[in-house]
C-alpha cells in the first residue's frame, strides 16, 4: 500500500468516523477510521462529497 498521509476524522454523533487521505501521487482515500487498511480510492472532491453527505443523514442508509 502506498504512504497515505490521513487527515482527521470526520464524525458525526452515534456514526462511524470516517477519514481521508492523499498519497505522494495525489490519488485520494477513504476509510472507516482505525481500519485505514481496509481503504476505497477516488478523487478528493468525491470523497469529501460523500462525507458530506453522509454526515446530512444524505447516505446514512447506505453504510
């Protein structure tokens, strides 16, 4: 696995936290946080939307 630089959690109450992170080459991850192993790749401007969105209650049902 490449060396993924992870920021923070975004959380929301009674929710996973979920986490994004960027490689050396600039592609973008997101995990559960602590189970960063375990990770989906996209563009930044993807991840954090569904973050967004799922922090709206947007996609809640789908996790």
């Amino acid at each position: 696995m490449p060396d993924i630089v992870w920021e923070a959690p975004f959380c929301a109450e009674g929710n996973n936290c979920f986490r994004i992170g960027t490689d050396l080459e600039g592609n973008a991850y997101i995990a559960v946080n602590g189970q960063e192993d375990r990770c989906l790749t996209d563009s930044v401007e993807a991840l954090r939307a569904l973050i967004a969105d799922i922090k709206a209650g947007k996609a809640d049902h789908l996790l």
